[in-house]
C-alpha cells in the first residue's frame, strides 16, 4: 500500500500584510530599539570619555589621563572643596531621602492594598500627585511651605530632605504596590491559617516576599535624588546645600573643566551600579519564587 505524501502549499501573502502587523514579527522594532538606546547613551558617554581627557578642553582631545580630573589636579573632585563638598551633599541627601521615602512608601502601599472604605481614591490620587504635578510647582510649592509655614526648619539641608522625600515617595508606593498586586494575599492567609497573627504575617511573609521591590525602589529613589535639580536648587540656601547638579548647572555659564564630567560620571557609575544590583536582587527574587510555585 502506498502512502501519498501530501505536500502543504502556504499562501503567499503581500508586502502589504508583511508591514501591516509590526507586533506580529519584530520586523524593525529591535532596530528602533537599537538606535533609541545608542542616541541616549551617547551624550553620557561622550560626558565620561572627556572626564579622562588629559587637557582642559571639553570639546578636544588632548591625550587621556586617569586620574587628573578625579584625584591628581587642583581642580579634581578630590581636591577641589566645592566639587568635594556638593558630593558629599548629595550622597547624603539621597541616602537619608532613600531612609526616609522608602519605609514610608512601603507603608502607603500597604495601606493602599488594604484599603477599601471611603476616601482611598483620594489616596491613590495623593500617590499619584507627583507624577501627575509638573516638578516646578512642587518645588515653589515647596518654598512657601518652608518659608513662610514651617519657619523652624527653613530652607536649608533639612528642607532639602524633607522635600525630596515627599517627592520620591511615590516611586517607592508605586513599585511595591506592583509587587504586592503579584503576590497576592495567599502567602499571608496561609500563615495565619497556621496560627500567625496578621503583624505576625506581615512580618514574616509578607515582608521578606516584598525585599525585592524594597531594593529595587531604594535603588531607584536614590538614583532619582542625586540627580535631582529642580526641588534640591530651590530648596537651596548657600553654597553648603549645594548638590551634583546646582554645581554643573552654575558651571556651564562659565568655561567648565573635564572635572565636571569626573563629578557626573561618579554619580552616573554609583547610579548604574546601584540600578544593575536591584535589578539582579529582583530577578533573582522572581526566578525562586517561580521555583517554588
């Protein structure tokens, strides 16, 4: 007995129905992609390849030196005291925005999550107001606020703080939000069923599962805050309270040196870094979770 193979003739289809449906096959997208990410990385790159340049032109290269610009000259970061001193007061603004936005966005999330009687629109709305208000006017906002209500504090370190925190919030609530949508409430039925207390499951479920998107939004509000300009700029008091980018905001009227573009790149590597540590934390949290399931 013979068998008739049977051969399957595809419909040719037109150039039309090719370029039609871009979601169907990444056709160009990946080339988009491409020459989005190469166009916003350039600006960065040229900024840190000039950080190196030997000389003090930031428009020619004069030979490549490692650590003049950082360390070695009169005006490195090192040794400059203004460059040194907006440094140091950035990292310290952004580290105590991360420890005080960060516990209390997760609280907020958590409040938002269980939340369901009169009044949580208004709340989620209040968790929106950051995203949804231009910058500008948070931060004259602001300035009335500490100048002419809360005069004990006054403008300065402390309102630069409590400002930037107020703002950074809301990515914190947000990104933990998401994750507590993922998780469900399952985890802390389930240890109460065993006899935790729901503080008890908060605690020691809930908590340890939401670590991941802790890390994450600390990454990212502290990445946020030491480039932040707008609210630490009017917030700003003296030469004391200035920041990373009040500095190279103020340089750029005048000839700048490549030690601005040492200044940014630490910022840029620490923020990087911080983002990529998140990030692996993150998908690593995921990848177990999964495993476990």
């Amino acid at each position: 007995m013979s068998t008739a193979t049977a051969t399957v003739v595809r419909p040719r289809r037109s150039a039309w129905s090719w370029l039609s449906n871009p979601w169907g096959k990444a056709r160009f997208l990946w080339v988009i992609a491409i020459v989005y990410v190469l166009w916003s990385l350039l600006p960065a790159v040229i900024a840190v390849i000039f950080s190196f340049n030997a000389g003090k032109a930031q428009t020619a290269w004069q030979g490549f030196s490692l650590t003049r610009w950082y360390v070695s000259d009169v005006n490195s970061v090192w040794q400059d005291e203004t460059l040194r001193s907006a440094l140091v007061q950035s990292l310290k603004l952004s580290t105590l925005s991360v420890l005080i936005a960060v516990p209390f966005g997760v609280a907020f999330a958590l409040a938002l999550d269980r939340w369901r009687g009169r009044g949580s629109g208004v709340a989620n709305f209040t968790m929106l107001f950051s995203f949804i208000t231009p910058e500008i006017a948070i931060a004259t906002g602001l300035f009335l606020l500490f100048t002419h209500v809360l005069t004990g504090i006054g403008l300065g370190f402390g309102a630069q703080v409590f400002g930037l925190s107020m703002y950074e919030m809301a990515y914190a609530t947000i990104i933990v939000r998401a994750r507590l949508l993922s998780i469900g409430r399952e985890y802390e039925e389930a240890a109460m069923d065993l006899g935790a207390t729901p503080t008890g499951a908060v605690r020691r479920v809930l908590l340890p599962m939401l670590m991941p998107a802790i890390v994450a939004s600390a990454a990212i509000v502290f990445a946020s805050s030491i480039d932040n300009f707008v609210i630490s700029q009017r917030l700003s008091v003296s030469a004391a309270t200035q920041t990373i980018p009040i500095i190279i905001y103020a340089s750029a009227r005048r000839s700048p040196l490549p030690s601005l573009n040492a200044l940014a790149s630490i910022t840029l590597f620490g923020s990087t870094l911080l983002i990529a540590v998140a990030a692996v934390v993150y998908r690593r949290a995921v990848q177990r979770e999964r495993g476990t399931r």
